[in-house]
C-alpha cells in the first residue's frame, strides 16, 4: 500500500490576507495536521497556485513553511505561480522537464506523474505540443504499470460558474490522449477550490478544496463580480492505492474560522 497526502492552492504569501483567509494560519494548520495523523504518508503532493502574487518572498517563506513536513512534498505550477521563481525556490526531481514543472516519481504500487498546465499570463490552463511529446512517451514507457496523473487545470467542464472559462484551454487533447492508456488509473486536479468526483471518459477523477479559501458552489450563479469564499472548512485529501486501486479521503485539517478575518 502507498500512503499519498495531496494539498492543493495554499496561495502562500508572506503577509497579509487573501479574500480575508490568513494563509500562514492555514498552511501551518495543514501541516501540523499532516505531520500528527499522516506522517506515515510517502510524501505531499501540492497541485499548484503555491503563492498567491509569485513573489520571491513569497516563494522562500513557502519553502521555509512546507520543509517542516515529516516527508517529502511534490510542488506543481497553478496559474498564480512564476516558474522561474518557482524552479530557483525549490528542489524538483531529477526526471523534470527541462523548460516545465513536471516530473514523475516512481512508487512501489506505481508511477505518478505530475504535469505542468500553467500557461505564461493567464488564468486558464494549457497543454501544448511539447507536453504533449513528453506525456506520450511518458505513458509508453510505463506499460502496464499503473499511472496516477495530477495537474492544476482541469481539462473538461464540472459545471462550476466562471471556473470553468479558466480550464485547460485545449482540454479534449489532453483528455484523447490520456484515454488511449489502459495505464492512466486516476486524475486528481486542482484549481477549482471544490470538491468533485467523476470520469474522464473512463477515467476517474477528482479535485480538491483549496487549503486558503474555498469557492462557492455552483448554486446559486455567481460571477467574479460577486465572488466571495464560500464558508467551508478547508481540507487535505489522503490518498491510499492498492494494487492500481484508490480510496480518497477528504480529511478537514482545521475549523472554518482558522485564519478568518473576523467582522
């Protein structure tokens, strides 16, 4: 059995506030949590937005925050992340793509793939040739070995207001190739502050709640003009895979009013 912790969007900044969530009281919530009930994991999988502005600051007071966990983590790129900044603040695998932030890493029930959907100045996601290539071979070399992938950006719509404008832009590419792999087993993503589970194509699916703030969901319709943090406790997801199989826990880490501005 493998023993997976995935955290996703801490949107860490060295002071202040986001959307009235104090992100230092979150993370070092998250963290005391995993390293108490979960320190048997293999290792912290972290799907991207790490910072919130992309600052150095930022970047270094994240590394300082996350080396505290008792196993190794993962860190992928979101759409908030710089990657210069990003591969000059922390130490990736040495299977990492030279111009992108993803990597795989080898388990005793398979391989994990961590890919790289940040696109340079947007919000939305993309999956571009070169990516492509280094996913394919990726896949073909792993066989029947079974593949675990996770991403920031989703690639279909899950019926969430606004978000789903900010998807990868070119989805169905990544969606046709991966579903031409008996080895692809599960996809779990980020980006979208909420819990939600489904198929892509046969492939299950899930995403996660942010460890900062949480979107509302889909009803009642808002826009960004409306937005605002639904007030839903974060939470960590624990991932346990069996012989190419998974259970996934959402495990809430701390009370909603945990870093919240209050009045």
């Amino acid at each position: 059995m493998t023993k997976l912790i995935w955290m996703s969007d801490p949107h860490y900044t060295q002071e202040g506030r986001v959307l009235g969530h104090d992100p230092r009281a979150r993370l070092d919530a998250a963290i005391d949590h995993i390293n108490t009930h979960h320190s048997d994991a293999s290792m912290c999988l972290i799907t991207g937005d790490m910072v919130n502005r992309g600052t150095h600051e930022d970047y270094a007071g994240l590394r300082k925050k996350l080396d505290t966990l008792s196993m190794p983590y993962c860190p992928m790129a979101g759409n908030h992340d710089n990657r210069t900044l990003f591969k000059q603040s922390f130490e990736l695998p040495e299977t990492c793509m030279q111009d992108f932030i993803q990597y795989t890493i080898r388990t005793p029930q398979g391989l994990i793939v961590c890919l790289d959907t940040h696109k340079t100045g947007s919000d939305a996601g993309e999956f571009c040739q070169n990516r492509s290539a280094w996913l394919t071979k990726t896949l073909r070399d792993a066989g029947t070995t079974p593949v675990f992938l996770f991403l920031h950006h989703p690639p279909i719509a899950l019926g969430l207001p606004m978000q789903d404008t900010e998807n990868m832009e070119n989805g169905q590419a990544f969606v046709d190739l991966i579903s031409g792999f008996t080895c692809v087993k599960y996809v779990f993503m980020g980006h979208v502050h909420r819990p939600i589970t489904g198929t892509i194509d046969h492939i299950p699916f899930a995403t996660m709640r942010s460890v900062l703030y949480q979107a509302p969901p889909p009803r009642p319709e808002w826009t960004w003009k409306t937005f605002t943090p639904s007030a839903e406790a974060p939470c960590i997801g624990v991932i346990q895979i069996v012989n190419s199989s998974v259970i996934m826990q959402y495990d809430q880490f701390c009370p909603y009013e945990t870093g919240v501005l209050s009045g």
